[in-house]
C-alpha cells in the first residue's frame, strides 16, 4: 500500500510542479512585454522630441503659418521608419502628424502652439505620444 501513496504524492507533486512552472513562465512573459511595451514608448516619445528640436530651429513665422505656402506640416503626416538591434534586425513604423497654430499675436510678438503626434502601431496595445511646445517669434 505504500507504493500507491508513494504514486499519489509523486503525481500530486508533479502537478504542483506543473503549476508553478506556469505561473513563472507567465511572470516572465508579462514583465517582456511590459519592457517592450515601455521601450516602444520611449522610442515614440524620442521621435516627437526629435520633431519638436527641429522647430525650435525655424526661423521664418510663415513656416508655422498653416496658411502660408512655406507650412512645414504641409505634407503630414509622414511614415517613418527607424532601425535598431543588432545589424539593424528590428524596425518600428511611425506615423508622425504635426499641426501648428496661432495662439497670440500681439503687433510685436507672435506665439505659435505646435503640437506632435506620434503613433506606433507595431505593438499592442498601440503607442500614442502627443507633444506641444510653444514657439514665439518677435520683430
């Protein structure tokens, strides 16, 4: 008789085994995507900042002007691709729209409010970053 509860137990442990190497496996695949969920975040909000660095680089008004012919967001939004890894063996796609708007103009100063989104769709749930800064301009 003691070999079957020899067997109980064994089965018993096996299957307490069983649950517990689930349960770690599940651990660890949360904090993964946890990590890659944060990394494509990240990276969303680099590409807006990198958007935002280059207005603050604008120098003529009529740039953020939607009405003017010389609108830097005139062809938005855009794609963009960006490499990262190793060799470059892994890519993120995007979509980057800007607008801009006049919020104050006094006869010596106007205020422009620009605002950057960014969408990442290659992770789930996806990524959207929005940005705005405010960009003045005296004469």
């Amino acid at each position: 008789m003691s070999s079957y509860a020899e067997l109980t137990y064994l089965i018993g442990a096996m299957v307490i085994f069983g649950f517990l190497s689930l349960n770690t496996a599940r651990s660890f695949n949360s904090g993964r995507q946890a990590i890659y969920q944060a990394e494509a975040e990240y990276r969303a909000i680099a590409v807006a900042q990198d958007e935002l660095d280059k207005v603050q680089w604008i120098y003529d008004s009529d740039e953020l002007d939607p009405n003017s012919g010389d609108y830097v967001y005139a062809n938005y939004p855009i794609n963009e691709v960006h490499n990262y890894g190793d060799s470059d063996q892994y890519n993120s796609t995007f979509i980057i729209n800007g607008t801009s708007e006049l919020i104050e103009d006094t006869g010596s100063m106007k205020k422009y409010q620009v605002t950057v989104s960014v969408l990442n769709q290659n992770v789930t749930p996806e990524v959207f970053i929005t940005l705005e800064y405010v960009k003045s301009y005296t004469y």
